[in-house]
C-alpha cells in the first residue's frame, strides 16, 4: 500500500507539468490568405484607384498622451498607436512605468487599418494630427473628391481603457464602401515566464464561444461569426479590441513564435455621396484582473483562463485576497491560506492516517495470505478483500486526501502563476513572489550558476524529515520492501525539488508550508494513538 500511495502522489504530481498541453490545445480555425486578400474586392468602378494615393517619404510625427493610466505614443504613420507604458506597474529592473508594447512597426501598430477599396496602404499613409487635448485625439486622411478618413481617440483618465471612432466620409459623386481590416491587440510580448512557457495566447469570443489560439497556422487565419470582443494576452496583462458595431469576423497573425495579433474585419457597407458612416470600438489596455475586466463589461474577463479547476482557483484567489487585506503582506496571506486549507482538510487526513494504522496492523496476516495464495491471484484478492471487511478498512482511505489535495494544488498554482497581485511582491528574502526565489553565492555551481533557489531547498529537507517520519511508523515485512522504502525516502522529496525548483515562490512557499504543518500533523497523531 504504502508503495502504491508513492505512486499515485508521483503520477498526480505528473499531472501538473503536462497539464496546460493536455487540457488546453489550441482550437483550430478556418485558415485564410493575408488581411488584404480576405477582403473582398467591389467592382472596379467602385474601388477608389490607386492612383490618387501616392505614398511619400517623410519624418515620422510622434504625439505623446499621458493619463494616470498610461503614456500613450500615436504616429501619423497611419493615425495609429505604437507604444504603450503602464504607469501603474514598474519595469523590473528600474522603477521607470512598464514599457507594456515597444514601437511597434507601421504595419503591425494597434488601430493600423488596411482596404481594398481604399487604399490598401493605409497603415503608411501619413495622416494629418487634426485635433490634440487631455481627453481626446483625431488624426484625418483626404483624397480630394473621393473619400476622408477620421480616427478620433477618447480617453478617460482613469479608465483602463481607450475609445476609438472611426469615420468614413465620401466627398466623391459615386458611392464608395467601407470594407476594412482593423488591427487591435498586437505587439504584446511576454513579461515573464514559468518552465519556459510564456502564456502568450489570441483570446476571441466568436458566436458566444470563447476560442483561444496560442499560434497561428501559415501566420494567418480568419474566424467568420458574431463577434464579442477579441485580444491578445500574456501571463499578466491583456489587449482587448471590443467592436461596438456587428463585424464579420476575426482576423488572427502571427509574425513569430511570441507576437500574436488579432482584429475585425468590418462588413462591407456601402457609403453614398454626401454622407458618412461611423464605426466605434473600446480597446481594454491592462491587467488580467477580473475586478477590473468586469468592469469595462462586455465579458472582458472569459479572458482568464485558470483550467478545468478554474472555480477552485477563483475561490482560492478570493480568500487569498482576503488575508492580504487583513496582514498586507501576500507571503503570510499564503502562509494563512495553507494553514486554512489543512484545517479543512484534517478531518480526511485524520482518517487517511488511521486507515493506513489498521493496515500496518494486519500487514504481517496480509503477508502470510500472499504467501499461501501467491500462485492463485483471484484467492488471494477474495481474502484480501474479505480482510478489509472485517477490519472496516478502506484500502484506499490512505490516498483520498492526496486526491482532494492534487485538484487544490493544480488550481492554485493556475491561480497564483497569473496573479498579478503577486508580481513584485516580497518576502522575507523573496523579491518577488511571482518567480523562483534566489541568493547568490560567491562560486559557481553545476547547473545552477552562482544563484541558489532556498525554498525548493527547504522543500527538499521538509519532505525528506516527512517520509523518514511516514516510515518509522510502517509496517515492513521483507528486505525487499525495506529497501524499496529507502530508496523512495530519498527519490520523492528529490523528485519534488527537482520538479519545483523552478516554480514560482509563492507556489513552493505553499507547498513548504503545507509539508511542514503534515509533519506536525502526523506526529501529534502517532503521539496520541501512543
């Protein structure tokens, strides 16, 4: 049993490495040629040539707006918006704003446009900055006697969010239409990672079905529907284009393994002489935080994605959020929380341990029956099985809270990888409990370099001095099983270092803490039955 119980805690563990591969795979989507080509061309007569448009060569004008929010940098290299820095969140290595997107190329900027039946290069076509206050922005475009274009910015100085409209006026006698690709989130980089993995991911709801895309098949991709809302999102914050007018559909780019895009494609109405149509859209530009995303509305936060135990993560973060409030600090709020979660637990534990007693108990009598019936299986499991009738024992009672404990540890470390709350957070020695804690050392070791992780370390130590207390209290009944006990004694809290070594703080921080209130656990437990 004992081996068995090793087993079972080394798979379930097993579980976590793989789990963002086995139960999130990217849904596949309808591929399409670039965003020029997925817009269908009208009638010659009704495309502006292309002639009017004539493309010149000038210094790029950059204009800078500052909310309590962010430092915002437009270009009149298509009206469009370039660079991002959150006032709220510092850069880890200085205390400057966090530099959230970095000039992104013309074609590539957030709120770029390209068209067919306009000209289709839009997104380099210098406009003219019409109008500059606190609140708002307007950059316009004119083909005399064809067409003006208008992108008018709002902002809202404490809001998470910007306003766009955009205006189409036809000067021309003939009709026109407004058909265009619009780009939203893009230029989103990864502010850290976990195991090498860096969470950057497109996020849409399309057809009231939330569809998440981690990479982009032939770079481009084009998902026909009724479009919610669609963005780009990294481990800690989002870029997410809300469209206030029915669209056709979502346009999806990749320009390389970590530079995910997304937009809308608008449908394709037509604009008479003299008049004009107006389309207008809210771009989310901040944390993956759910108060904050339910505000804006709109659904904003189905872009958070804790898995298949994403209401045991909610739960978790609620209460973890609670103690914050209480301590102000979140190393002894995830201190306070596993000491709530062992609470909760101790009843089962209680009974696990009990249960595993009654089994040492009988486990020389188990032994003799695998003797005798060693050569007839299906015997030997009907006296097993009337045994544990007889004693009221449950061969699995040992395991269960290990299988109530797996689902809590899997949706915690979910919780706590994304929690932006925790980045920068210190404690103790940590500096940041949203990654792998670190003391340098004057030397260099193998594999690990001239910085050590103390909490894994720790780790190691705590379960080592837990399975040495686990086995005195083991019944062993051959040489075999003895050695057997020794050598997962020192693999399984060796298996564990290696696995959390480099997982963030917070996370092994929960895992010390609950592995040292086990070791007390069970030596009240043996004291008292004593």
């Amino acid at each position: 049993m004992e081996k068995r119980l090793i087993i079972a805690i080394v798979l379930s563990i097993l579980v976590i490495s793989i789990f963002q591969i086995l139960f999130q795979p990217p849904k596949k989507t309808q591929s399409s040629p670039p965003i020029q080509k997925m817009i269908t061309s009208p009638a010659k007569k009704e495309i502006i040539s292309k002639n009017v448009f004539q493309k010149t060569i000038s210094k790029e004008k950059k204009t800078i707006i500052e909310t309590e929010k962010y430092i915002l940098t437009f270009t009149n290299k298509g009206g469009s918006l370039k660079d991002i820095k959150l006032k709220e969140y510092t850069d880890s290595n200085s205390d400057s704003p966090l530099h959230l997107i970095k000039n992104i190329e013309k074609d590539r900027a957030i709120f770029s446009m390209e068209s067919e039946t306009l000209p289709e290069e839009l997104s380099e076509c210098e406009f003219i900055l019409a109008k500059k206050s606190r609140n708002e922005i307007a950059y316009t475009y004119s083909v005399p006697g064809k067409f003006k274009l208008i992108k008018e910015y709002y902002f809202h100085n404490t809001n998470d969010y910007i306003e766009l409209r955009i205006s189409v006026q036809n000067l021309g006698d003939a009709t026109i239409y407004r058909d265009y690709a619009l780009l939203g989130a893009s230029g989103l980089q990864p502010t850290s990672s976990v195991m090498g993995r860096r969470f950057i991911e497109i996020n849409s709801i399309v057809d009231g079905k939330i569809v998440r895309n981690t990479r982009v098949k032939n770079g481009d991709s084009f998902i026909k529907g009724i479009v919610s809302w669609t963005g780009v999102k990294e481990r800690y914050f989002s870029i997410i284009l809300k469209p206030q007018q029915d669209v056709e559909g979502v346009i999806l780019k990749q320009i390389n393994k970590t530079d995910l895009a997304s937009g809308i494609k608008t449908k394709r109405n037509p604009i008479y002489p003299g008049t004009t149509m107006m389309d207008s859209y809210i771009l989310y530009i901040g944390p993956n935080d759910i108060a904050k995303l339910s505000k804006v509305g709109f659904g904003l936060e189905q872009i958070i994605n804790y898995g298949i135990f994403g209401g045991i993560s909610k739960f978790l973060l609620i209460i973890l959020r609670m103690f914050y409030k209480i301590v102000r600090n979140w190393g002894i709020a995830i201190i306070l929380l596993t000491f709530l979660i062992n609470i909760t637990l101790f009843p089962l534990t209680k009974k696990s341990f009990l249960s595993m007693r009654k089994i040492q108990e009988i486990q020389p009598h188990i032994e003799k029956l695998r003797n005798v019936h060693k050569d007839n299986p299906q015997k030997l499991n009907k006296e097993l099985a009337a045994i544990y009738r007889e004693y009221n024992i449950n061969p699995l009672g040992g395991c269960l809270p290990l299988l109530i404990q797996m689902p809590i540890f899997i949706a915690l470390y979910q919780g706590l990888i994304r929690s932006i709350e925790l980045k920068g957070a210190n404690f103790l020695w940590i500096k940041d409990l949203s990654n792998p804690d670190f003391v340098r050392i004057p030397f260099n070791l193998p594999f690990l370099g001239n910085e050590i992780h103390i909490l894994p370390l720790l780790m190691v130590g705590a379960m080592f001095f837990q399975q040495k207390i686990s086995t005195k209290s083991t019944a062993v009944a051959s040489k075999e099983q003895q050695q057997q006990q020794k050598f997962m004694m020192a693999f399984f809290p060796l298996f564990f270092g290696f696995l959390f070594y480099n997982f963030p703080s917070g996370l092994v921080l929960y895992w010390l803490t609950n592995t040292i209130l086990m070791v007390i656990e069970h030596s009240s437990m043996r004291r008292s039955l004593k």
